[in-house]
C-alpha cells in the first residue's frame, strides 16, 4: 500500500523534521549532506567546503545507493559553494539535454517513464474512442525525442476499422531545440509511414515554456473537427510558482481539449520554501533515495546503464531541484496539482480499469522486482517504491 510522500524518512521509514533529525547522523551520507546544506544556508562557507570535499574524497560510482546519491547532492551544493566564494561564475541557463542513449537506458532499468507514457497514452486511447476520432491533435508540450508516441501510434493504426481506414494524427511537438524537434518530426513519420499511418508533426520552438500561456500569437493549429490531446508529461514543474502554472492550464482549458494528461512526480521540492536550502535538499534526498533503493535493488553492480542513468538524468534532476535561481524544479504531489487544474476550470477524467491493469502489466513483464508497486487512488495511477510513491499519472478534461 502506497503511503503519500509526507515528510523525510529515517533509514527505518519514520517521518522526522525536513532539517534532519536523530536519524541523520552527521557521519552518514544524508547526515553529511544536510550539514553541508545546513552550514552553506547560514553562510558558513569553509565549513560547508570541508564537508563537501569530505563526501567527494572518497567518491565512487558503484558504492552503495546512499553513497552515490550523497555524492550527487555533494557535487551540487560544492557547485553553490563556488558561487558563493567568488571562485566560479553562476550558472545560467537551461542543462543540456541528455543524450538519447541516457533515455534508452532509463526506460530499460527503471518503469517511470514508460509508466507516465503508457498511462497517458492509454487515456488518450480511451478519449479518442468514445468519440469515434478521424482526426487526432496531440499537443506534447515537451516532444524530446518522441519515445512516448511509437507505441500509441501502432495501436491506433491496430485499433482501426479496415472499412475506413486509420484516422489521421497530428503531433505539434514543442521544445526548445529546433534541430531536436526536426529529427524527432522525420523519426516519427517514418514509423507511422512504415504502418501506413496518416501522420503528420510540427515542430513548436519555445525556448521558454511559460510563452505558451503568455503569448497568444504562438498559434497550434486548432480545428474544430479534432479530438484534441494535450500532453503534460514532466513538464508542469518545469513551470514557475503556482500562479504560472494555473495560468498555463487555464490556457490549456481555453482550447476545450478532450483530454489533458499529467504525469509528475511525487515529491515536494521547493513548491513552499523555494529559498530555504536545508529544506529543498532534504526533500529532494528523500525522494531521490527511494528511486537510488529501486535502482540498487534491480540493477546489477557496475550497470554501465545505471551509471548512465544517474549521471545524465538522476544528476540533472538533483541539480535543477536544488540549484538556485531555477524558476522549474518545483515538483509538488498529486493532490497540489489536482487543486490548481480544478481552480483552472479542468474536470478530472477517471482513468479506464484497463489503463491501470496495464500499468500492472508492464511491471510484470518489464520490471518484476517485488518493491514496485501500481495503485489507483484519488482519481490517479500511481507508481512507487515499497511504500514510497513516486510518480502519478492522471486525466482530465
């Protein structure tokens, strides 16, 4: 049974106070940590130094989870060290991308993404059937390399009705790198060509995502006659504070979508002590150390993919939850997002029986560790760890 995020876990599961307490020895890794968190916060910058390059000095990949994750929060907060000492410029700017190889080995390890894809999918499935769809607009506001919509392609083009022929889909696959966007545009219609697919995709540049509710002329294309999708997988934290976000799906709701997909995390990073450091860092370590457990616990010592995985993509999310100045990185569980969509005039729209079971299924199949765990609640699906959820997908209209 899936217990909601709460507070910070003691190694023995046990709620304590975000600062740290009696269960965070300072000589333990997350001890370490949030001292350094803790001592930087009050401006004591040496200190904070020597405990960093306490964590570092004996920094190596395939020690055990624990280790590893204090490493990667140690690299971030020595970053903010720097910054703060004069000794290196501020950071600014969105990371870079990972590379696609690091998204390839994710979605083999570990089942979150393919969770939030398959889930979101099957609820844009289940909304285009009711109304017998011909033609499809799917708005993914953040396309990447398109790995999400391969599989919802083939089942339309599988689902369809030999007398009339497939409907026609449409993809407007937004991001911030035009040549990305392009690349993903020509993989895509070369699959739906290879299915005899109707397809087509445009690519949408917004180098920021807020533009989308902010700038009325960036124009999608609507026609009256599409069931319209809009697809917010890991992107709404992308956005600022809480009122950008219920200006974007405000926005959202102004297009009468038939269907508006959410996957997100389920953590509380930032989302009410943006500033606070000790806060940030220990939230973000309680979530992060339930997906470092999964990790160690289904993949083998010396997974050159896990590496991958934790370097590329784990490491990326830890810098953008801690780092400073980042208007995203505010993840917030499923029940702050529920209120701000209500507040923005969505409904939630139940996930179907067989989304869930499928979700079920490609645990199973995929990823038979005995510690991941799907369950419906509260008009979500939600993925976690033993008891820890960590992702939730949901619908609404």
């Amino acid at each position: 049974m899936l217990g909601a995020p709460g507070g910070d876990r003691d190694d023995d599961g046990g709620a304590q106070d975000a600062r740290g307490g009696p269960a965070d020895a300072p000589s333990s890794p997350r001890g370490l940590v949030l001292a350094c968190a803790d001592l930087l916060h009050r401006g004591d910058v040496d200190g904070a130094r020597r405990v960093a390059d306490m964590l570092l000095s004996g920094a190596d990949p395939r020690g055990d989870a624990a280790d590893r994750l204090a490493q990667h929060f140690a690299r971030v907060l020595a970053r903010r060290i720097d910054d703060k000492a004069g000794d290196a410029p501020t950071a600014g700017g969105a990371a870079p991308a990972p590379a696609p190889s690091a998204y390839l080995a994710y979605n083999k390890i570990a089942p979150f993404l393919r969770f939030a894809h398959l889930t979101a999918n099957q609820a844009i499935l289940d909304a285009a059937a009711i109304g017998g769809a011909r033609r499809v607009h799917i708005v993914d506001l953040d396309a990447a390399y398109g790995v999400q919509w391969p599989p919802l392609l083939q089942a339309i083009a599988d689902g369809a009705d030999p007398a009339v022929g497939p409907p026609e889909v449409r993809i407007t696959g937004a991001g911030p790198d035009h040549d990305a966007l392009l690349r993903t545009g020509d993989r895509l219609r070369a699959f739906s060509s290879s299915i005899n697919l109707p397809f087509r995709f445009r690519p949408l540049l917004l180098p920021c995502t807020a533009q989308l509710a902010a700038d009325r002329s960036i124009g999608l294309e609507l026609h009256p006659d599409e069931t319209l999708a809009v697809n917010c997988v890991l992107f709404l934290h992308k956005l600022g504070g809480e009122g950008e976000v219920a200006k974007f799906l405000r926005w959202v709701k102004s297009m009468n979508p038939t269907v508006v997909t959410i996957a997100e995390r389920e953590a509380s990073i930032g989302s009410d002590c943006p500033d606070e450091l000790p806060r940030r860092v220990a939230a973000a370590m309680d979530y992060y150390s339930a997906v470092f457990d999964a990790l160690e616990a289904t993949v083998p010592p010396g997974s050159a993919d896990r590496l991958a995985v934790e370097n590329e993509i784990l490491a990326q999310e830890i810098e953008t939850a801690v780092a400073p100045g980042r208007t995203g990185g505010r993840a917030r569980v499923f029940e702050a997002w529920a209120t701000v969509a209500r507040a923005a005039g969505l409904s939630p729209r139940p996930l179907s029986t067989f989304a869930v079971s499928q979700a079920r299924l490609l645990l199973r199949l995929h990823y038979p560790s005995e510690g991941y765990v799907v369950e419906e609640a509260r008009g979500a699906c939600f993925l976690g760890w033993q008891t820890r959820p960590l992702m939730s997908v949901s619908s609404w209209q």
